[in-house]
C-alpha cells in the first residue's frame, strides 16, 4: 500500500543505504569500515538495527548494540545500549518513532536483553513508550586557550547570534582563569605510567560499592572502544600506581578540533582528595593534554563513585554547567531489580566517534 510504513531488522545488504540515509541527514561520512566497526564488532555480539520503509525507502532507524554490564562480583547482565536513533525529516509525525522502538524492543526481549539504555534529548517520546529518565549528564570544562575555546564553541551552539557568543566568550575567559589558577599551585609529585589498563579481570574492578554496576571494561572491551576504533588514534592512558596497586587512572581523547576530552576516570577507593587533584594536575601539565584548547568532561552525580569524579574535578578548577544530555533507560527483564542510578558511567558509554 502506498505510504504505509513498515519495519524490519537490517542485514549486512542494508548497510550502504543506511549509510547514505544517515550521511545525507547528519552531513556526514560515515564508511561501510566504520558502520561494521560500531555495530558488528562489540564484544558482547552484532547489534540489532530496526529500519523503518516507506515506498522502499529507509526513512527511519534505530539499533541496540550489546554489551555486557557488571557488578562488583564480575556477574554480567546483557544489556543493548540504544543509538542511530534518527527519522526522516519528510516523514515526521507519522508515529514512526514509537513504531519503531516497539519493533526493536520486542527484537531485544527475544534475544534476552536485561534491559536497554541510552542518552536522549526527547523526553516525552522516551517516557511514553515506558522509558525511565532518572538523571542527566552535565558538562563540565576547563579551558588553556579562551579565544579558540570560544570558536569551538560558537561553531556547536545552536544559538548564532551576539548575545550567546559574548556569553560563551565569557564563560571561555573564566575558565581559562581558572586554569591559571590552577597551575600555580604546588602539588606533590607523583611517579605517572602509561600503560593500558584493563579495568576489568580476575584480579581487579573498578566499580567499588557492592550496589552499583557499570560497562564491562575488560580487554575485549578496551581493544574495541579504544585501541581498533576507526575514528581516533589519539588516545592516550595515563596512571598512578603504589607498592604496585593502581590508585588513580585516566584515558582521553584529542579531537581534530585539538579538544581534548576525559573519557574515563578511575581512583582507588581509599585514596584522598588530595593525591586526587595532584594525580589530574599532573596529567594535565605532562601529557600532551597541555597542548589542547580545552578538556571536556561528563559529569554524574547519581551515584557516590560519578560523584566523586565530579568533586575532583571541581577541586580542579573544572567548570560544571548544567546542558547535560538525558540518560533513558528501560528494564526488559522483570525477574530483576534494576535501579538505574545505580550505574557507573563515563564517556566510555559514548560510541568514540566524534
């Protein structure tokens, strides 16, 4: 029937047309190496990608791309994290959106997803299909050059006009202050390596509190998120350890924009707020993080291990703003309490293709 709507999973033959329906929407140039990459290749198994059609004609999409979630224990729940959630312009209006996400959701129960998660500005259509919302990302900055800080983000805001770039200039000039401010202070000297780590094993796990839960970030996941990702080779991992016990742990990622972005963040349970700050201080000054116009952040505060980032962080002169995406949420598995604050999170749940 001519106009009717309809949805299938993709396969392999889709993806140079799902491609070129996510290309001429975003403006973009995404591969067939980069699609196959973020979601064929997660450890936790290929994605499931729901098309919607009209005529023929992809007009909508969404996927879930697997990956494992753990406790302090290392037991493992399957979850789908949510992206590509994206719908023609022409074809708006249509229920699409819902049609869509019910379509994947029941995909995602029969493959036994514990539950599905993602980051969503769209509140509304999220909670009606069931989604929780329970907290949001804020962003936090600490700019090294005002002026080109200042481009940077004139060039993402959505606002294009004299009144929203004297208020970026502003808060770029603060911040480079408070930079400043920063490096002057004397901090203790600690012994930095950088080596890779895996934040997940036998031995080790960097989620501390018997109620939480957070990405398996073991070597597969590493390898995959980090070392084979097609978009960036700019990452770098940096570390402190004592007596041979890892006490503090940073990755990050310097954009073609020369932004550099924290991705993850890790401090030994015990370890103070002072050895805390040094560790960050240092990192900043000796890496070549030194060199960037600014460094980005996602802050959380739902739970004690993000909130405790948020403190350092803060202690470091780091400027927290309140322009967070939301993060949404939906448990599939009924027979299990999920408590979404509860998860540990980092820009490691981000797909690494900016």
């Amino acid at each position: 029937m001519a106009g009717e709507i309809t949805f299938r999973l993709a396969n392999d033959l889709d993806i140079d047309g799902i491609n070129a329906f996510y290309n001429s929407v975003y403006k973009k140039k995404r591969s067939r190496s980069q699609f196959i990459w973020e979601y064929n290749s997660a450890p936790a198994g290929k994605s499931l990608y729901m098309l919607a059609f009209a005529n023929g004609e992809i007009v909508g999409t969404v996927v879930a791309i697997p990956f494992f979630v753990i406790n302090t224990k290392n037991q493992e729940l399957l979850t789908a994290k949510l992206e590509d959630v994206l719908v023609s312009p022409n074809h708006r209006g249509k229920n699409i959106f819902e049609n869509m996400y019910k379509a994947l959701l029941l995909e995602c129960q029969n493959k036994n997803f514990d539950f599905v998660w993602g980051f969503a500005y769209l509140d509304k259509l999220y909670t009606k299909i069931g989604f929780e919302i329970p907290y949001k990302t804020s962003m936090a900055l600490l700019t090294l050059s005002p002026f080109k800080a200042a481009n940077y983000f004139n060039s993402i805001s959505a606002k294009k006009n004299i009144s929203s770039s004297l208020k970026i200039m502003g808060l770029s000039f603060y911040s480079y202050i408070n930079y400043k401010l920063l490096v002057i202070k004397k901090r203790p000297t600690l012994q930095l390596d950088y080596e890779n780590i895996n934040y997940n094993n036998q031995n080790f796990n960097y989620i501390y509190t018997d109620n939480l839960f957070g990405l398996k970030l073991n070597q597969e996941f590493i390898d995959y998120r980090i070392n084979i990702n097609p978009y960036s080779k700019n990452y770098q991992t940096i570390n402190y350890h004592k007596e041979g016990v890892l006490q503090a742990s940073i990755i990050y990622n310097i954009t073609k924009q020369n932004v550099g972005f924290i991705i993850h963040l890790y401090f030994a349970p015990n370890l103070n707020n002072a050895v805390k700050t040094s560790f960050i201080l240092q990192v900043i000054k000796q890496s070549d993080l030194k060199n960037t116009n600014l460094i980005r952040f996602w802050g959380f505060t739902h739970n004690q291990q993000n909130a405790q980032e948020v403190l350092v962080l803060k202690k470091c002169n780091f400027i927290f703003l309140n322009r967070g995406i939301r993060f949404v949420g939906l448990r599939l598995n009924k027979s299990i309490e999920i408590n979404f604050s509860n998860f540990v999170l980092s820009r490691m749940a981000s797909q690494g293709t900016d």
